[in-house]
C-alpha cells in the first residue's frame, strides 16, 4: 500500500503540486495526507498519522526529502525506524527508493553526514566552551553575536540539548544577546513561538 505525505510550512501555502505529484505516484486520494507546519516544529498531526497507519511492506511516498524531516539527523532516524518495521520510503523529485539497493545506499551517506553534523557540533561546542572560559577570566565586555555565531546559536538551541546559559557560555556573550538572537528568529513566519524560548533558560 502506497501513504503519502506532504507538507508546506503556513496554512496560505498550496500543497498542490506535491498532492499532484503523489497522485501520478499512484497514492489513491484517501491516502494522501497534509501538514500545515514548520519544517523546524517537533509536532506534526498528519505525519504522526501516517507513521501510525504504516504497516510492513507498505511505501511512504513523499515529493522531496525536506518535506519528511526537521534536520538531517532526524530524516535518517525515521528512515532507519521505516526500515526495521520494514516499510519502504520513495521520494518522488529526489529519486530515492529504499526497496533498491541505491536507495539505501542514498540513505547510508544521509547517516554518515548525520554524524559527521553531530561530531561537528561537539567538538566546536568543547573549543567554544573552553574560549568562553578564557574570555570570563580575562574580562572586558561581552560582544553581540556575528551571523555565524547567530546561526550556531539558533542550531544548538533547535537541537533541544543545550540551555540558552550553555549556549551564551558557549558563544562568551550573555544570555540576553542569546535570548534576543532568539525572539527575532522566533518572529520570522513558521519559526517557534516566542513564548517557548524562557522554557529553556
């Protein structure tokens, strides 16, 4: 049996074409199942639903990857849950079919990336804390984030694993600048709700 899933990030977008797409995949209408969502949010009804309604031998159809995951850990983490209930995983534009051998081949070098993205952090988390140490013994003030350390900050707190403290420790600025940084992301379309970032302080 053929499910598919789509999803656009605000409920003003169309999810036409990928609906169109899945029905030229040969997924029955019934079967076809939509979010109105952020890519970036950890709740999502219809893609909770699909999961539940899968079953062995079954085939997730979606049009591009990005559709399915929040990040890159998280794609190959669903797909390795697909593949021990032994449920196959095609996506359309991308041309990725896990029922072929080139297809998990493609899902092995996501699982590499996906570590090599998650030794990355790690190590700059443990270089950054240890600047951040040599900054507070040295005092002086506290310098406003770069785009760089901007965009390091949003992808440690999304990650879910690290405290707007840690990450203003890790970054050697306060946590105001963090908390800042943070509520201008939070009030860009689809990002998280502003009222969700003092639950991590």
């Amino acid at each position: 049996m053929l499910i598919g899933y789509a999803r656009v990030s605000t409920a003003e977008q169309n999810p036409a074409h990928q609906v169109d797409a899945l029905h030229r995949a040969g997924v029955a209408p019934n079967d076809i199942h939509v979010d109105h969502a952020s890519g970036a949010k950890a709740s999502r009804p219809q893609l909770d639903l699909v999961l539940q309604l899968l079953r062995a031998g079954d085939t997730l159809v979606i049009t591009r990857l990005d559709r399915l995951g929040r990040s890159v850990l998280h794609l190959v983490t669903l797909g390795a849950q697909l593949r021990e209930r032994e449920i196959g995983l095609r996506v359309i534009e991308q041309g990725i079919d896990t029922s072929t051998v080139e297809g998990r081949a493609m899902f092995g070098m996501l699982s590499v990336l996906a570590e090599l993205q998650r030794e990355l952090i790690v190590a700059n988390t443990r270089d950054g804390l240890a600047a951040a140490r040599a900054r507070g013994r040295n005092g002086g003030r506290r310098p406003k984030l770069t785009p760089v350390q901007a965009a390091h900050a949003q992808q440690l707190y999304d990650g879910g694993e690290h405290t707007v403290a840690q990450i203003a420790a890790l970054l050697g600025v306060a946590r105001t600048t963090v908390y800042g940084h943070l509520s201008r992301a939070a009030s860009q379309p689809g990002a998280e709700p502003v009222a969700r970032i003092g639950s991590r302080a």
